[in-house]
C-alpha cells in the first residue's frame, strides 16, 4: 500500500494590516476587473480569455499588491494566483483561480 501525502498551501505573506472584504477596495485604482461568477464580465481585459467559475482578474496598485495575492489566497487558496502583469500605467493584474474544492 502506497503512501498518501497532502500538501495544503497557505496564502503568501502576511495578511493585511487593515483587512476588509478583498473584494472591496479604495479609489486608489484596485477592483475586480473579471469575474467567472458575477455581475463582472466573464472575458478578462488583461489575457483576453475567459475566466473560470469562481476565479478572478484584480488590477491594484503596486502598493496594494502583497494585500491583494493574500487576500486572493485566503479565498481561494494557497498557490491561486496563477497569473501576474504589470500594466502600462504602473498597476498590477493578477489571475486568482479558485483552488478550494
């Protein structure tokens, strides 16, 4: 008989200092951009696909970066984000695909 062996990742970092609903953010310029289970449109801006039940397409700014993959993590668990670009103007896009099944 064969061993079975588990990894469960947790998010990366630490989490924010001040944490609201990640999905949530200020007018500093971070926001879902897409989403595969709401009211966001399903084709993502930044890669042009589609993006898949539950996961999500963020932009933030490069200041909200760290919060944003913990948070996204936290949610969707770890190793979710599978995706990175900076943007022309300076921000930041991320690719979280849900994890938790």
């Amino acid at each position: 008989m064969s061993e079975l062996k588990v990894v469960v990742n947790s998010p990366t970092g630490s989490p924010p200092a001040e944490r609201d609903d990640m999905w949530v953010w200020d007018e500093d310029g971070g926001y879902i951009v897409a989403c595969g289970y709401s009211a966001f449109p399903p084709t993502c801006p930044v890669w042009g696909d589609e993006v898949g039940y539950k996961s999500v397409t963020v932009i933030v700014p490069p200041k909200l970066e760290n919060d944003a993959r913990y948070s996204l993590e936290y949610n969707h668990g770890g190793g979710s984000v599978v995706k990175r670009r900076v943007m022309p103007d300076g921000r930041v896009a991320m690719r979280s695909d849900y994890q938790c099944w």
